[in-house]
C-alpha cells in the first residue's frame, strides 16, 4: 500500500454559509464536484451516516474508465467542519480509500477552507508517483470550480 495525508487550504470571498452550502446543497454540489464523462451522475445525502455516490465514464487516450466514488459522512458541524470516508474505484479496481477532514473558518475577508486527507492507495501504476500527484492535483482544481460559484 501507499499511505500519505496532505492538506490543501483554500481563502474564499465568500462568507462561510456561501462556501458550506458548495458542500451541502446537491444542487450547488452536483455543479462543482462531478467526475469526467457525459454520463456522471451525482446523488448526495448530507447527514451524519448519509452518503454522495459520483460515477462516470471518462476517455482518456481513448481507452474508456469506468469511475466511481463513494463517500459516507462520519461527523458533520454545520458552518465548521465535515468528516467522511470514501471509496475511488476505476474499472471494477479500488484504488484508493481516504478519510477526508473539511474545516471551515471565518476571516475577515470570508473563509478559510482546510481540505486535509489521509489515504490508503490499494492499486497503482508504475510506482504510485502518478496516482498520488493527480489525488492532490485534483483538489485544488475542484476548490476552483467552487470558488466560481460562491464567490461574487
């Protein structure tokens, strides 16, 4: 296995309703957090021991992946924090199992969002150096998708 944690912080415009609510609202959710493909689909249950499923299918180089990630929510303080784990599976193969920690904190200029993630990578290609560059790429990329939409 390959085991690692890395955190991502984040300063929105936004107040902290605006930014938790890019969490909580499957509307608002289902807008930035989505996987590759014309066929994603999104289904959000925001509560402790809910869940948020995302599948897709995405075509890279024209080999066609089958992507899917299931997350459960563990702890949930409205406007500060959320706990979950999830589950990233590619073509039938679980790659990837993380416990992700969100912290929301008011700033005078809006809010500070901690995106902090342990995960446990179970398969890889070459030596993981990949996998683990494109799981951290990818947060600030969504933070951005985000931002577009509680920002002003």
């Amino acid at each position: 296995m390959i085991h690692g944690t890395f955190s991502v912080e984040r300063d929105f415009a936004a107040p902290v309703e605006r930014v938790w609510a890019g969490y909580a609202d499957p509307e608002i959710r289902s807008r930035w957090h989505l996987l590759p493909g014309r066929d994603s689909r999104h289904e959000l249950d925001f509560r402790v021991g809910g869940s948020e499923s995302l599948t897709g299918s995405f075509a890279p180089m024209g080999k066609v992946e089958q992507i899917a990630n299931v997350a459960r929510f563990h702890d949930i303080v409205e406007g500060e924090r959320i706990v979950a784990s999830y589950e990233a599976v590619v073509n039938g193969v679980l790659r990837w199992v993380s416990l992700l920690t969100l912290e929301f904190a008011a700033t005078a200029t809006g809010t500070l969002l901690t995106h902090t993630e342990q995960y446990a990578f179970l398969a890889w290609t070459g030596d993981g150096a990949d996998d683990v560059a494109h799981l951290k790429g990818s947060i600030p990329l969504r933070l951005n998708a985000l931002a577009s939409l509680v920002e002003p």
